[in-house]
C-alpha cells in the first residue's frame, strides 16, 4: 500500500513518515501532483499559518489535486493544520479560503483564564464512531497544539470532541473518504498511534475488495 505525503514546506514529516513505515506502508512524500497520484491513499501534513499553507498549495497546483481526491474515491488524511484546511476558511492572520471539502471555518480560541495556545493531553470524547474505527479504546488521551479550532461544523462530520476551557473542541472530523485529526496521532501515544493503524487497516481493506 502505497501513502503519499504532501510535502508543501509546513513541518517535520519525519515522525509521520516513520510512523507510516511502522504499518508496512510504501510512502511517498512529495509535492508533485503526478508524483502523488501514484498513491492509494493521501496525508495532508502541517504546521504553522494556515494562509501561508493555502498559499503554497495552491502555487504548486496541491489544492485542485486534493478537492479532486474524494471524486477519485482516494482516502485523505489530514493532520493538525492539514485538518483545519480541509474547512472552508480561516480568520488566522487575515481571512482566508481553504480547500472547501469539510462545513466549518478556523477559528482563534477566544480570550479566556485558560491558555493559548491549546497545549496538552486531552480526552477525546467520541459521539460517534468513524466507519474505519473498529473499536474505542477505554484511554482515549491524545495531544493537542493548537490556537485554533474548528467552529460552525456540521454533527454529522464531527467524530470526536476534546473539552479546553469550556469549549468543544473539534478533534477527529471526516465526510465520506475524509478525515481529519486536529492532533498530532503519531506524536499521540498508544490511542494516536492505534487512530492512525486502524485508518491504514481500513484502506487496506477497500483496496482488496
């Protein structure tokens, strides 16, 4: 099975690729589209500024090739700013489109007594179970860095919830051959790193149906 890695200029890929290694996956990071199409399955990787993501993305003709992925029936992945992204814009900086293929927009936490950034372990809370999660684990701590959220999403593509001062924080999302993790699963753990295997084991098995 074959991962292919965006590689846009926006964080270390290194534990991610290692991680995907681990479950016996051939990948392939690149930002070359013709590269990427090769691939049974996509990661949307990040860190740091959503418009400067957005921007390079779309220099390099990323953003059409991932809008077309759920056309293509091609599983997409995406990764802390990689999940804030798939949402239909962002206030971080100024505003800013993104890549459309989730209901919601990126929002800054606002002001409060409790830190900002969002930094830490947190329970994720699941109100329902993602088709590719066979079974929920009784410790469900993963770790967050992140100084915004999703906001205005829609129930039926949110899987999983973290409380951070009062706020539902939006942490495992999808629709259809999406989804989306706002932490880190590789850097999460026993729980991250089962959320990532059990997300490979499903694509394993639609590729040998």
């Amino acid at each position: 099975m074959i991962v292919g890695i965006i590689d846009y200029g926006m964080g270390n890929l290194f534990s991610v690729e290692q991680a995907l290694k681990k479950l016996e996956c051939t990948v392939i990071t690149s930002d070359d589209v013709e590269v990427l199409a090769e691939a049974d399955a996509i990661l949307l990787p990040g860190v740091g500024a959503f418009p400067d993501a957005m921007s390079r993305l779309d220099e390099k003709g990323l953003a059409g090739f991932i809008r077309s992925l759920p056309e293509q029936g091609i599983p997409l992945l995406g990764i802390c700013l990689g999940m804030q992204l798939l949402y239909e814009d962002s206030e971080e900086g100024r505003a800013v489109k993104g890549l459309g293929l989730l209901k919601g927009h990126i929002r800054r936490f606002p002001s409060g007594t409790y830190r900002i950034p969002h930094m830490g372990w947190n329970r994720l809370n699941f109100i329902q179970q993602p088709y590719w999660l066979e079974d929920i684990h009784e410790d469900t701590h993963v770790y967050f860095v992140h100084s915004f959220l999703a906001t205005e999403t829609t129930s039926e593509q949110v899987f999983a919830l973290a409380e951070y001062g009062g706020l539902e924080v939006p942490g495992v999302v999808g629709g259809g051959s999406i989804t989306g993790m706002q932490f880190h699963p590789e850097k999460s753990g026993e729980f991250g790193h089962y959320l990532l295997a059990q997300w490979i084991a499903n694509v394993r098995r639609d590729l040998h149906e």
